[in-house]
C-alpha cells in the first residue's frame, strides 16, 4: 500500500530510524517506503469508512424499511417493520378489504397477493422462506410482489409474538391462509414438519383470529384457506364431490389436511369465525412448485434426464385433474369476496357463521402419459420416459373435482385446458431459467423428494 507523500528514495531511508518505514513492493517491481504513520492513519480512514457504511446501513434498514435482501426485513419491533406493514396493508382505491395472505412466497400465494393488491386491496404477506424447495425462488416472487407494493413479514406462522404484533397493527378483514408444508412423498421423510406448519401452525392462526378480535367494533376477519384434493384420499367415486367421505386418507400430507378441515369446524362452531376451505386439484402455472411432477418434468426434459412415470399395481395409469393457477386465483379472490363476516364477540359467537368447502379443479383429468406428450410438444423435445410401478409413499391414482358448489357460490368456471396453460408454463419456464441467465444455476444441486 504505497502513501503518496511517504515515498522516499532507499538511501535517505537508510539515514532515518528504519523502524518508522515499512518496505513494500509495487507490482511494477519498484520498493517503496512507507511512512508506518501514514499506515496507521490509512487504516483508521478506511475502519472510520467501514463502520459509517454500517451505521448508514442500519440506519436505512431500521428506520427507513431498506431490504437487507428482497421481503427480508429487521424484526417486528423497528419503526421500519410497522411503517413497511401498514403501507402494504393501506387500501388504494377500488379496495375493498384488508388481507392477510400467509404462504405469500409460494405457488398460488405470490399469484393471489397480487390480483388482490392489483383492485385495490391492502394485502400483506407472511412467509417463513423455508427451504422446501429452493429459496431462491420465493425471493424471487417475494421481489415481485415488493415491486407491487406488497410487504411480506417474514416469520414463522407458529410465531405467536410476531402474529400478535401484526394483529395489533392492523384490523384485518380477512385471512387467505396458504402457508403449509406442501408435497405427498416428502410426508414419509419429515412428518414433524406437516404437523408444525398444516396442524400447529393454523391452530395458532385461528387462536390469533378468535382472541385478536374479541370487542364487537373490532370484528374477527373471516378466513379462506387452502385444503387439498388429497383428502378425498382412497375413494374411487369420480368426480369428486365435498359430501363425499373424507376419512381414509392415503397420505400424512393428505390427514393433516383433513385436520385442518376438523379445526376449522371447531373453531366456526365455537367461536363464530366465517371460514371457506378450497380444496385445490393439482394447481400448476408460471413460477410454480419445482418439487411438482409437471416442473421437474419439464426440468428433466429440458436436461435430457429420464422422467419417472408411475403406474398403478395392473399397469393403469395415474390421472390429475390439473388446475391452471389463473383459475385458482379466480377461484380464491371469488371466496374472499363472498365470505360473511365473522360472528364472534369476546371469545364467544353470537350466531351461526359461515362454513363453506368448495373443491377447485378443472374436471377434465389427464392421464399422466398425456400430459407428458403435451409438455414435450410445448417443450420441443422428446422425454425420456422411465415407467416404474408408483411407490407407498402417499400418491393416489386419479384426482378429478366437481365444482358445481363452487360454480353456484362463486361463480367459479375454470377456463384454461391442460394445453394451453402447459404452454403458458413452457414459456414462463424458458425465460425464467434461459441458458446463460441469472436464474440458470436456481435448480442447481435440488432434487425433489
Ligand atoms: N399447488 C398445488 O397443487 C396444491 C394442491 C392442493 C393444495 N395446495 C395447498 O395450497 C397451499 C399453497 O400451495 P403452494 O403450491 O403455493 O405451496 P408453496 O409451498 O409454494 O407455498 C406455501 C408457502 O408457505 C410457506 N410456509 C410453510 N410453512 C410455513 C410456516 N410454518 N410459517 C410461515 N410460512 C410457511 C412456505 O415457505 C411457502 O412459501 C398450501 O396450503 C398447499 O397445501 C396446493
């Protein structure tokens, strides 16, 4: 590190105490003697620099609602947080409600919080980024919905501390509850993780919601919330319809679904919350789920990796009924919009509330061969197709939904065939991971389970 100033030539050196210089060499070749104060005092300038950078920094992150990282913000009690929060919950004109979206980094979370911001509503978000799939992908949909103006809390649904803050800042209309513990066969590795964020964690959500709001001028919001075609588990009745039996399920995922739907009566009948349960089929679409088949699919295809395809016991073939996510959002927003208030006051209803299920597919099921063919022909190349019998793992052989419930309630009419919203995927997928991109390396290292 040379000091312009403290340069001297090697023989005046030698007449001055050689301690107070230090030797150094230019990438030139040239030696050059430094003054060890002038050193001394470099340093300090650049520790003083360092340290205003921090200040600077914490300064804009605390108080100003500076991002250390895309939807990643200091705690629940900075001035930043409440001011981030309550801009994101202000409604714009056309506004109707206020609402709480959590699972807001994910799939079909992202894609609502942004047709409710879109109309005017105040939504904000909350996600506890979990690394599930990669993360790098909900930061991405998390800047996205930061562009839009929508602010996600980032803390864990089980954080009663955090849920509590929340709820004191803002009088919520309304919960759209889709933070969860996705994926069947991930079940029969990490069970724990189901029962913290589909059992504990809308537990600790409906006692935030019961107690939150207990005075009458500050009514309970009413609460939407994703369940799953997965509970109709092993019935072998097509279509599936919300009166039919939803005790057998295949799947742990699919059991705490169910819980779900248990809880969520308990909570309607005791307390008067207004409560909907989606029971979404098989949503797919732009910034979807890498741990889904149609995505890693698609991702192997592009890799020239073999896909596995399974087969049931007499060699049938599997069947979904795929529900394209502009048609869930649709679906989602419909329930918010018609859901009764809430009933209850200080702990207690004062009248019967709403309780509502609603299947949400497109009953037009697909054989999984089919829809290989299809995302090939999207795709332009050809899958290397692995056939393998389905393993134990939780997976059901066919899914396909009556939706004439929601038809009637919500006016719910999916509209987008397996074709065309493959091909809207296709071209989303592209794009986003294109060769030589920013998100190429993404997906890099992740297997889905
Ligand atoms: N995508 C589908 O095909 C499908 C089908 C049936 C049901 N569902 C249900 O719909 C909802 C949304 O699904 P998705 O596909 O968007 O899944 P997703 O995994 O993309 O989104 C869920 C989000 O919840 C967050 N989360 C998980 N546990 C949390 C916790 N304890 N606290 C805070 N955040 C937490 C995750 O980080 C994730 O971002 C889920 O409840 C899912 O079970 C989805």
């Amino acid at each position: 590190m040379a000091c312009k100033g403290s340069l001297l030539p090697p023989h005046l050196v030698k007449l001055l105490d050689a301690d107070d210089y230090h030797k150094a060499r230019s990438t030139s070749g040239h030696y050059y003697y430094i003054s060890r104060m002038a050193m001394r005092q470099t340093n300090w300038i650049k520790i003083f620099c360092f340290l205003s950078f921090l200040a600077i920094l914490a300064w804009g992150c605390f108080f100003q609602g500076v991002p250390l990282y895309p939807g990643l913000y200091f705690g629940c009690s900075s001035p930043a947080w409440k001011k981030a929060v309550l801009q994101s919950a202000a409604r714009q004109e056309g506004g109707q409600m206020t609402v709480l979206v959590t699972g807001a980094a994910g799939f079909v979370g992202s894609h609502v919080s942004l047709a409710l911001k879109s109309r005017g509503d105040g939504v904000v978000g909350l996600d506890n980024f979990n690394d599930y799939y990669p993360v790098a992908l909900k930061r991405a949909r998390a800047a996205n919905l930061q562009k839009a103006g929508i602010f996600i809390v980032e803390a864990d649904l089980n954080d009663k501390a955090v849920l509590s803050k929340l709820f004191d800042l803002v009088h919520f209309t309304h919960i759209l509850h889709l933070a969860a513990q996705a994926g069947v066969r991930y079940a029969v590795k990490n069970p724990l993780a189901y029962v913290h964020s589909n059992v504990g964690a809308f537990v600790t959500l409906l006692e935030q919601c019961k107690v939150s709001y207990g005075k009458s001028s500050n009514p309970q919001p009413a609460i939407v919330y994703a369940s799953s075609s997965s509970v109709y588990g092993l019935n072998s009745k097509v279509p599936f319809s919300e009166d039919d039996r939803t005790d057998h399920p295949a799947s742990l995922y699919a059991a705490t679904k169910k819980a779900d739907e248990v809880l969520a009566h308990t909570y309607n009948h005791i307390y008067g919350l207004s409560i909907t349960a989606l029971r979404f089929f098989t949503v797919y679409g732009p910034w979807g789920r890498p741990d889904m088949a149609y995505f890693s699919f698609a991702r192997n295809i592009v890799e020239g990796q073999p896909i596995k395809i399974f087969q049931g016991p007499h060699g049938e073939e599997l069947a979904r009924d795929f529900t394209f996510i502009d048609d869930v959002v649709k679906g989602c927003v419909a329930s918010l919009d018609t859901a009764l208030p809430s009933t209850g006051s200080s702990g207690k209803k004062r009248k019967k509330a709403q309780f509502r299920i609603f299947n949400l597919g497109n009953t037009q099921p697909v054989k999984v061969g089919d829809f290989v063919s299809i995302l090939e022909k999207h795709l332009k190349k050809k899958a290397k197709r692995n056939v393998i019998p389905m393993p134990a793992t939780g997976d059901v052989m066919f899914t396909h939904a009556n939706v004439t419930k929601a038809r009637v309630a919500l006016g719910y009419n999916p509209t987008t065939d397996l074709d065309t919203g493959l091909g809207i995927f296709v071209k989303w997928y592209k794009s986003f991971y294109q060769h030589g991109g920013s998100n190429e390396d993404m997906l890099k290292g992740y297997k889905p389970y």
